[in-house]
C-alpha cells in the first residue's frame, strides 16, 4: 500500500480530482480518475501514484477539504482503513486474520 504518500489518500477524491483535471489540465488523467472512483481500492495499488497523476502534489488541501468521500474510501478496506482502524501495520498486513475480521464486520454494518 502506497501509503507513504498523502496523495494516495487525497486522490481518493476522484470527483474532485477529475474536476480540477478537466478545468486546469485540458482534461489530462481525468479518465483515471474515473477509474479509481468505480474501484477505490486500485488506486492503493499504484506505486508512486504523486508522479502518474497530472495533479502532483498542488491540490492536497482542496483535495482533503472538498467534501473527501471519508466513509467510502474507509469502505474500500485499504490504506485510509488501517489509518482509522489501526489494526493491520506490517508486512503482509492485509492477509491477516485481524484485518479480515475488521474489513468483514465494517462492511457488514
């Protein structure tokens, strides 16, 4: 999980990222932004996701502020999940027997 980098959490505002591609950036990776709004887990799996994206490091705080889709990304049972959570830090922590009995009870509520 690229969690190491702050956008791998405000990218996750795909609505927001893909207005501010389309309005400053000609419309440049707005369809990946669309992409990773329909699996929100994807977007965890891309390495170095701050240099992919044509949004950088310059819109974090709109990004952050604008309405962020907490909930739904905390739903998707990766990254913003073990922050909130805190059960699975560590290698391989998404294939412990703790995180699945979280990301179960949380998706059962």
């Amino acid at each position: 999980m690229p969690f190491y980098s702050i956008e791998a959490w405000t990218y996750q505002n795909t609505a927001v990222s893909v207005r501010l591609c389309n309005a400053r950036y000609g419309g440049r990776d707005a369809a990946v932004f669309a992409e990773w709004a329909a699996d929100p887990g994807r977007l965890d799996e891309v390495e170095r996701v701050k240099e992919v994206a044509v949004l950088k490091g310059k819109h974090n705080l709109e990004l952050a502020s604008d309405g962020f889709p907490a909930e739904t990304r905390f739903r998707a049972g990766k990254s913003f999940f073990f922050c909130r959570v805190g059960c699975c830090v560590g290698p391989r922590s998404t294939e412990s027997a703790r995180h699945k009995r979280h990301v179960a009870a949380v998706r059962d509520e």
